[in-house]
C-alpha cells in the first residue's frame, strides 16, 4: 500500500510538471506579422503566457520592449535581429519595480542600439540572464558637458553622469550577464543598488570595449531611491566578475576597466570578487576601488587572477602618481582585501593602496615600469611572496621597487608565479 500510495504521488507530481511545460509555448516576432507571428516584440509579449518563449526574426524593431513577466526572448540573429531604441527610454527594460517578485527572464542574441538611456536596465528582479547581445551606441541623452541625464527616471539616483550605461542592474539578485558585447555606450556595465541590494549576480564572458564617459565595468553602492523606503544604502555585494575583457573605457572622461566604488556615508560595497579579466587601456586604473567618506563598507573584496596592463592613472582624491595597475583607495579603512596571482604590467605602479587599514597583495606578477607596490597612505601591506621582475627583489637593479612606509616584501619570489617571463621582459 505504502509503494501504491508513492507511485501515485510520484506519477502525480510528473503529471503536474508536464502540465506545467506544456502549457508553456512559443511565439513569433516577425516585421510583417506573417505566418501567425506578431509584428511587435512588444505586442509578442503582451499576449505571452508566465513562461512561454518568444522567438524574434531577424529585421530592426523600434521599440522598447517592456517585460514584468517570466519568458525567454531569444532572437534569430545576433547582429541582424535589432531593436533600435532611437528617442525611446531604453532598448530593454525588465520591469521588477512594477511587477514584484519578477523572476526567471531570458534575452538572447539582439543588438540593442541607441536607447536615450540604459540599452538593457533590470531592476529587483532575480534569476535573470542577459547573453550573447550587442549592446552598442545607447546613452543617447546624456550631455557630458552638464554631466546630466534629461528625462531619466527619478528612481535612478546617481546616474546623471552616465545615463545608467549600457547594461544596468539595480535591485538584482542571482541573476548572470555573459558573453555580450558592450560598445560605445557612455559606459558598459553597471552594478548599483538605487532600487534595492543588487546582490550574488555574475558577470562573465562579456567583451566590453570603448564605452567613452566612464568604467567598463562598474560596482557602485547609491543613495537609495524614494520608493524603496530606505534611510541607507542598501549594497553591492557578492557579485563575481569573472573572464570579462574590458578595454579602452572612459578615454573622453574617467573610467576605470573595473570600478568598485562607495558614493555616500553608509554606502555598501563588499565581499565581491574579481577574477580571471583582462583591463587594458582604460582612462583609469585597471580596477579601482574608491571609498570617499568615513562610514562606508569597501570590505572583503578580492582581486584574483586578472591581466592588467596600458591604463591610466587615478584622480580627484584617489590619485596615484602615474598609470596604475590596481587602486585601493579608502577614506574608510578598506578592510580584507585580498590581491593575488595577478599579471600587472606596463604601469608606472602596479597596486597602489591609500586606506588607514591592512591589505594583503601575494603571488601576484609585478612587471611594472617602476613600483611593484606605493603605498600612498597609513595603512599596511603584506605584499610578501610576489615576483618583482627580477630574482633579486624589489628595488634590485632591473625589478620594480617599494614606495612608501610599512610594506613588507620578504620573502619574495625568485620566479615568475604565472610564468610568461620572457613576455613581459620584451615589453619592458
């Protein structure tokens, strides 16, 4: 009786989950609404059920395709399936402000072009992915001049600057970004918690290339929107930015290739990791990390494993005395920082730290052109077990050299940790 009644069940819980798919079903977009097929995304969606799947062919689509509801928009051809934004808010806008509790949304394999704001913005919806689109030319109402956003939406606090940049989560959760590519936009990708904490995201595979006004890749904790209630920043935290190529962002103002960054007081930006990039010739440092004001929490964060070579140096408060690798910069002390088997060369300095708190920097590879390591600050680094460029040490003729107090290099490595020596030796 008892393996009766359990097959009964289990026979149950198959029928319900195979109702469950099948009830899911598949749309069409095309330009002239033939065979069946809508001739807007927008009125595809209108009609879809939770779940249904919405396939888009190829041709240019001027919209704004709003989403408050689960599906899968996935598109015939990447660089001949466009949504063209021109004069319209974004390209893309997943709606979780309006629909709570949004979840479980899918775009692939579009261009999205010249959205006056964001190309893609999501907020506080989770389980999202967002992979294999183009992402190119929004931004288009930003006037760099004023470093305002005419028309952007209230609940967006701090992105005047940038008019919230190619691709924007606020409010986001467990929701993963890959393999796009994101171009010319006034900045690439954006992490900020305005509508809520944007929180266990990942970020990997995509290419995000000369994005003019600001980062490549941006982390930043807001002043929180009215409609969230919230005294305080709500935070930043535990994302991974893993296998990005971020190259040639901010040349026309400031941008790092990777920013993790603190606005005001109480501001939360911690126990992120950044793993496995490469930042070449940004405007700013590789990656950058920026507390401003006492009462913020920069926390926890690790830099692990990127290439970084060819960027510019830091500004404003944050400066650093020449093209630098890696920033840590913190008016707060910045604490648990981790840094290591980084690949840093053709900088001037290769970590620059500035915090009233102890960082740890070890196997990483220094080929700079003069510091392996300055600290700018009060603060302490461990930065033992690094290679300086040459077995004999920092400061030896031919390997990068120390500036600065309290910097702890011995014991050092005699050896390359990552290997490429001859490499790194012939761009010197």
């Amino acid at each position: 009786m008892q393996r009766m009644l359990c097959q009964i069940v289990f026979c149950s819980v198959l029928a319900v989950c195979f109702s469950g798919i099948a009830s899911a079903k598949t749309l069409c977009v095309n330009r002239s609404g033939n065979g069946f097929c809508y001739s807007t995304i927008n009125a595809a969606v209108a009609h879809a059920s939770p779940h249904d799947t919405i396939r888009v062919a190829h041709g240019t689509y001027a919209e704004d395709v709003m989403i408050g509801k689960p599906l899968a928009l996935i598109a015939d051809d990447r660089d001949r399936t466009v949504i063209d934004a021109s004069g319209l808010s974004n390209g893309i806008y997943i709606d979780g402000i309006d629909n709570p509790g949004l979840r479980e949304v899918v775009v692939n394999g579009f261009t999205i072009a010249n959205a006056n704001f964001e190309g893609i913005l999501i907020t506080n919806a989770a389980y999202v992915t967002i992979l294999n689109n183009n992402v190119v030319n929004n931004d288009r109402s930003l006037n760099f001049a004023s470093a305002s956003c005419p028309g952007l939406p209230a609940f967006e606090t701090s992105e005047g600057e940038d008019c919230g940049e190619g691709i924007h989560l606020s409010g986001v959760r467990h929701s993963t970004i890959s393999n796009n590519n994101v171009f010319h936009n006034s900045g690439g990708i954006l992490l900020s918690d305005d509508t809520g904490a944007t929180h266990h995201n990942l970020i990997t595979g995509n290419v995000v290339k000369e994005n003019p006004f600001d980062c490549g890749i941006t982390l930043a904790s807001h002043p929180p929107a009215a409609l969230t209630g919230a005294a305080a920043p709500l935070g930043v935290f535990r994302n991974t930015i893993g296998q990005n190529f971020s190259t040639r962002n901010g040349l026309q103002g400031e941008g790092a290739g990777i920013g993790i960054f603190d606005s005001v007081p109480g501001a939360k930006n911690y126990a992120n990791v950044v793993i496995g990039n490469t930042s070449t010739d940004n405007q700013m440092p590789g990656v950058a990390m920026h507390s401003h004001t006492p009462g913020q929490n920069l926390n926890n964060n690790m830099i692990v494993g990127n290439r970084i070579s060819g960027n510019g140096a830091d500004s404003d408060d944050a400066a650093t005395p020449g093209p630098t690798g890696i920033n840590v910069f913190g008016v707060s002390p910045v604490r648990g920082t981790i840094i290591s088997q980084n690949i840093i060369s053709d900088e001037a300095v290769d970590l620059a730290v500035n915090t009233p708190s102890y960082v740890d920097a070890h196997l990483n590879d220094f080929f700079g052109r003069k510091w392996g390591v300055a600290n700018l600050g009060a603060g302490s680094i461990d930065a033992t077990e690094n290679w300086w460029g040459c077995a004999q040490g920092p400061s030896r003729w031919g390997c990068t050299s120390v500036s600065g107090p309290n910097v702890l290099v011995a014991p050092w490595l005699t050896s390359p940790f990552l290997g490429g020596s001859d490499e790194h030796h012939d761009r010197r």
